[in-house]
C-alpha cells in the first residue's frame, strides 16, 4: 500500500493533482462513482459496494491503489477518477493478460480539460508494467476511440447455469471456485447476502 505521499503521480496544474486511490478513499470514490454512474437506486446501492469491494484489499485481482484520481490539491475534491482491473482471458485454450478499465468519469464542469487521456496514459502504463496484452473497455459507443480503443466483441454474449448443472464433488474433490463474502462495513446500505435455492 503507498502513503499518500508515494501515491502522487503528477502535479496537472490549476490546482489539480493525479495520485493513485488508497483504501481510505473508499467512501469518497463510492459516493463520487454512484453520483456520477447510476440511473436509479439500486445503481447507486451497486456501484457503493463494487467500490468498496475493489478498494477493501480482497479483491483477487484488483489492488486499493489501481484507481487514478484527479483532485484539488488544496480541498481533496475528487474531479475524475477511473481503476484498471486485471483479469486474465483465454482465447482457444491460450491465456493472456487483459487490463480492464472501469468507473472511468468526469465531474460535467471539469469535462474536456484532457483529464481522462492523462489517466488512460497512467493505466496504459500499468498494464504494460503487468504484461497485459489487450486493454478492453465497455461503456458509450465509440467515445473510446479517442483513446486507441475499437469495437471488438459483442458484449451481450453470456452464459447461464442452475444450480442443478453444478456437478456433485466426489469425496476427494474440492470446490475449483469460491464465492467472496461481502464486506462492506456501511450502515447507510443493505445489500443481501448471496442465496442458493434449491430447484426443489
């Protein structure tokens, strides 16, 4: 983890700082994204816990310090922020490194300033450090060019399993894939405990 200090990335200029996210920052970015992301209440109460969620430390894949945040240095306002989360793909049986950006906005008076290319700079940066392949984003049609990015996959392929597809372990046998317990530790949202029913 870095100390406010070692997570400067860059001085912007009137008054405006990069810097890497730190755990602390949980709640102000979680605000700061469902202000920014959600349509409705229940996008707010989502987009509150997948925050808290990638900046807990428990996230297999994510670390507290993979968002990029843009502030006033001298009020600590978040402006823009935007993470970058690594996942590994697989393409006909081979695997590869792929960094996700995510949560990639912009307080509207702030917008076309240049502040997301800076970050998209940044991230680019880490993926390469990371030895990602491909970065792959979803989001507004077209707005990612600017950025080097192209249409590539359809986002609505997906799968769907029941619970009675899930093969029965033989005693020897241990489970391949776990499901991570919610630690959100807000009082000010209710999100339910994950529940298996039984087809019966």
């Amino acid at each position: 983890m870095f100390t406010k200090q070692q997570s400067m990335l860059r001085d912007i200029g009137n008054g405006l700082i990069m810097r890497r996210s730190m755990p602390t920052d949980a709640d102000a970015l979680a605000e700061f994204n469902a202000r920014l992301h959600s349509d409705d209440a229940a996008d707010v109460v989502c987009l509150s816990a997948w925050t808290h969620d990638l900046l807990s430390g428990d996230h297999p894949t994510f670390s507290p310090n993979d968002f990029t945040l843009i502030e006033e240095s001298a009020s600590g306002k978040i402006i823009s922020t935007m993470n970058t989360i690594s996942q590994t793909w697989s393409y006909e049986g081979i695997k590869f490194g792929v960094g996700r950006p995510e949560l990639v906005g912009t307080l509207p008076e702030f917008r076309n300033r240049s502040l997301v290319r800076l970050q998209f700079e940044e991230i680019h940066k880490w993926s390469a450090e990371r030895r990602e392949l491909v970065q792959a984003i979803t989001g507004i049609p077209f707005y990612y060019r600017q950025f080097g990015y192209e249409m590539a996959l359809d986002l609505d392929g997906r799968r769907f399993g029941y619970e009675a597809q899930v093969p029965i372990l033989k005693d020897s046998e241990a489970e391949h894939y776990v499901i991570r317990a919610n630690r959100i530790q807000r009082s000010d949202i209710e999100i339910p405990e994950p529940v298996l029913q039984s087809a019966d």
